[in-house]
C-alpha cells in the first residue's frame, strides 16, 4: 500500500520552475529521504505534500486522498506529523507547554511519553527561549511526533543538533518506522540518509536525479571500494597503476586505490608487501555520498551546499 502517491508534481515562481514534474511513490511503513543541495527543490515538495503550498500542475495523494482538494486538507492534516525546516515555537512558553499545545490540537495523550523518548522529559519547565538550538530541534520534532501521526515529515530534523543528539533521534525515527509511522525526511547529511532510509529520491534543480533502495542505488552508481593509505611514496602508487589499478594522489598526502573486489583488494595488498610496503589501509565502502557523486558530479557538504 502506498502512503504518498507523487505524479507530475510542478510548482512555479513566475519563471522560476522550483519543482519540475515530480513523480514518486513512497510505501507505508517506510521511511524515504529527499536529497539535494539547497535550493533543489525538497523543501517546496514536502510542503505541497504537507498542503502548506498549491502545485501548479500535477498531483500528490496522502492515503489517497489529494491534497489539491481545498475541502479534505483537514483530513489530511489530521494524520500528519510536521517538523517545518524553519521550526520556531512560543518562546515565553515552557518545553511542556509548547509540545501540549501540539498535544491539544490532535488530541494526543502521549505527551509525556514523547518527551522522554526525546530526553527533554527533564528540560520540560525551561522556557523555550532559553534553550540551545538542538534543544529548540527536539522540542520541534517533538511536536511533530505527539498523537502517533501516520506520515510524519520531519525537514531536516537534525541540523543543529550534537552528536549524541543526533543518534537519539536516529533511534526515535527507527522506532517510529518499526510501530508503523511512514517516515518523510529531508536531509542533506548523506550518512544519515544512508543509515535511516528504505528509499531515497535525489532531486536537484527540482528534477529527481536518481531514486531507488538504498542498497540498489549505491550497487548501481556507489563505484568501487576505496583503499585509503596514509603513508605511500610516488613508486608504490606508480607501482599499483603499471599493475592496472585506479590509484589517486591526494593533496593531503593520503593514496586512494579503488577496487572492485575482495580479491583485487587482496592482490593490491600483496603487490605492496612483495615490494616491502607493510602497510594497512582504512577501507571505505562505496555509500550515498559517492552515489550523489556519480549522479550529479558533485558533493554534498553538511551545510548543503555542492563542493
């Protein structure tokens, strides 16, 4: 059963086409990332889906039910859940009050239960004004999540927040998928994409790129492992290249060799031991960032923008 169904989604700004014929499908129970850079066009999709925006063609359904149909927006809303990506909440409120306002407009009775999961159960009298910007995300996310919504759009749920803060979300979203909450998330950390999601959709200049399961679209566009050696000469690099392999110098002094196999992994190492090397390289699996890599030609840094 599909929770959202995309077709043809455009959204335009006078000439500025912000999302350009959108399609994707997103299954229940599952949760699927936008990626892009800032700009591509994620955010003005999640919030036609949301109805906080009209297409200006094309269509989107959430549980069947179309979100151009000013007359069941309210139905729609009732089953949603919304972190916005510029959240802000009452600031002369407290962490409770602000999260039961939240509570009271869906008749939510698990209020407290959130919070703790959240770990604000303990930061629950402060004002809200007073608290740093990752508690400001959580209480957001918070919000978004009290009444057990069944699509929950979270817009980049994590930005600001500190490691540790960062991994208790993580598990609050595993969590959510595991009790059957659809999860939406838009996110410009490609780990984090890479760690949560069933399916992810790239979309950039407000076209998607590439979209499928996560696993199929790193086998397909990821490229081969990589081999990062911190200590290597000229000769030894020179070496593995005569020997066919794809062998890069970085600027830092670190030699990347790419390999697409356990045994051409094996036969560098050897290669390299024949010739008196003794050395062990940090291996890094192909992953979401090199699929974005391979697909637009770029990087993705954690602020978003392209490298």
């Amino acid at each position: 059963m599909e929770a959202i169904v995309v077709e043809e989604l455009t959204k335009k700004y006078g000439e500025l086409t912000a999302v350009d014929r959108v399609s994707f499908k997103v299954s229940e129970g599952e949760v699927f990332s936008l990626l892009g850079p800032n700009g591509a066009g994620k955010t003005t999709t999640v919030e036609i889906l949301e109805c906080l925006r009209t297409p200006t063609s094309g269509d989107a359904f959430i549980k069947g039910l179309s979100v151009r149909d000013s007359s069941i927006v309210r139905r729609i809303k009732k089953i949603i859940g919304v972190l916005p990506q510029e959240f802000n909440a009452v600031g002369n409120l407290t962490v409770y009050e602000n999260v039961e306002l939240a509570a009271a407009a869906k008749q939510a009775s698990d209020l407290k239960q959130v919070l703790e999961d959240l770990g604000l159960w303990e930061v629950r009298g402060r004002m809200f004004s007073k608290l740093s910007g990752g508690l400001k995300r959580r209480v957001g996310i918070a919000m978004a999540l009290v009444g057990s919504p069944e699509i929950v759009f979270l817009d980049e749920p994590t930005t600001g927040l500190d490691p540790e803060a960062r991994r208790e979300t993580w598990l609050y979203i595993r969590r959510l998928k595991k009790q059957g909450s659809t999860v939406v998330l838009t996110t410009h950390y490609m780990e984090e994409a890479e760690k949560l999601s069933d399916r992810v959709a790239i979309i950039v200049k407000g076209r998607i790129a590439a979209e499928g399961e996560v696993k199929s679209l790193i086998a397909r566009h990821g490229g081969k492992t990589k081999l990062l050696f911190e200590e290597l000469d000229s000769r030894a690099a020179e070496m593995l290249r005569e020997r066919g392999f794809e062998v890069e110098q970085r600027p830092s002094g670190r030699v990347v060799v790419r390999v697409g196999s356990d045994s051409e992994m094996f036969e560098v190492l050897t290669a390299l031991r024949s010739m008196g090397y003794h050395v062990y390289p940090e291996i890094k699996q192909a992953g979401l960032e090199d699929v974005f890599l391979s697909v637009i030609g770029s990087k993705l840094s954690n602020t978003g923008e392209l490298t």
